[in-house]
C-alpha cells in the first residue's frame, strides 16, 4: 500500500510595519487633536481678517465686479421716458383730425395713459373681428402717425357680458382678443414697427368705462361702449 504526501507552500509571515510608523501615526493624531482643541477655545479677530479677507466677511466691500442681479428683478428694466400726456393727447387730435372716420373715437387721460377708444361698432360687423374697409384704411393712416411717438403702445379689446351666440367664436373673450389682434395688425401693417402689446379682457375695468361714458359727446350707451377696442398710449417709450 502506498501512501502519497501532499506538500504545501512554505509559510512565509507577512512583513509587519515598522513600530516607528506606528508611533508617528499616533503622534500626528495626537497633535491633530490638541490644534483643534486650541482653535475651539480660541476667539478670532475679526477685525483683522476684515482687513485680510473682505471678500469673505464683507463681499458687498469688494472692489471686483458686481454680481450680475439674478431672478425676476433682472427684468425689471425702466422704459424711457417719452412725450407727457397732456402733450400727447394733442399730438394724438392732431394726428387723427385729418381721419374723419375716427372723429367718433372717445380720447381721455386714463392714470399713466392716454386712451383712444374705438366702439366695436365703429369698426366691426356684429360677432365678427374682421375690420370694415372703413376703418381698416383709417387705421392705416393712424399708424403712419402713430410711428413718430415714442410712446409706449398697448392694445386692448373688449366685450359685453352677453353669451355669444353663433359665429366663429365660441366666447367674448376670444371675440375680444381677436378684435384687439386685427387692430394690431392693421396698424402694423400701416407701417407702426414699435412692439405692441395686445390683449382681449371681456367686459373687465368699469373705472375706465365709466370714463369712456362721461367723456363720450353723444352721451353714449354704457352697454355700446362695453363692445371697444381701445388703443392706449403710454406715458413711457417702447423698450
């Protein structure tokens, strides 16, 4: 019978560090430990790391450039000032006294406007946004004088609280905007190439109507002049 003797490698003990290796990592422990306790205890002189480091304790100090201003006061951009509404509403009589259609237009001071309202009437067929021939060439030539004020420029349009009844439209609010939107266009295509701002609000702002209504000559109907579209003038420039 034979007996087979199965050999291992040689055991070889792994090499240990030096103990000074040992010692000097616990030194430095050590020495860590007690400079974090000195800095704890101790109080900093503040007002001669203000003369070293302003950009850290006082960076509104700093004589860098300034931070670039971030959120929505980024946008908060001023218009430039333009001609002053009394002024205006001159220039504005002057401008539109030589258009016979829009003599039935109604101009008033409205807080920091001037407003050059135009009864629905006047310028659209019933429950349509498509402007009369009329009023599509008076609008021409409004913007042909519209085109030298600097004055900022709005559009709004509005309607009566009455449903809509037939038509393309399937509320006062679009019929509203969509008539504010054909003025825009008409005076755009007049050749006014300032920014417009455009937008419909329904029977919205009594204050202003109850202007409209002191400062209309014939007197007229509250409930006509619901149904408008008004051309706001600013007493501030385009941006």
């Amino acid at each position: 019978m034979e007996t087979h003797l199965t050999q291992y490698p040689k055991y070889t003990p792994k090499k240990e560090s030096p103990l000074w290796v040992i010692t000097f990592v616990d030194m430095l422990s050590l020495l860590l430990s007690f400079f974090i306790l000195l800095f704890s205890m101790c109080e900093l002189k503040k007002k001669q790391l203000e003369h070293h480091f302003p950009q850290k304790f006082y960076p509104e100090k700093s004589q860098g450039s300034p931070i670039p201003e971030q959120g929505i006061g980024a946008f908060n951009i001023q218009p430039p000032p333009a001609l002053n509404l009394n002024y205006l509403i001159n220039v504005i009589n002057a401008k539109i006294k030589d258009i016979p259609f829009l003599k039935q237009a109604i101009i008033i001071p409205f807080n920091d406007r001037v407003i050059l309202s135009m009864p629905s009437e006047l310028i659209f067929d019933t429950a349509k946004a498509t402007l009369k021939k009329e009023s599509l060439n008076a609008l021409k030539l409004l913007a042909e004088g519209l085109r030298t004020i600097p004055n900022r420029v709005q559009i709004y349009g509005y309607s009566d609280p009455r449903p809509i009844k037939g038509g393309p439209y399937i509320s006062n609010w679009e019929l509203s905007l969509a008539r504010a939107l054909s003025v825009e266009k008409a005076l755009l295509d007049g050749g006014y190439d300032h920014p417009i701002l455009t937008q419909g609000f329904l029977d919205t702002n009594p204050f202003l109507l109850d202007e409209l209504v002191k400062a209309s000559k014939n007197k007229a109907d509250s409930n006509l002049l619901l149904r408008r579209v008004d051309i706001a003038l600013f007493e501030s420039g385009s941006l």
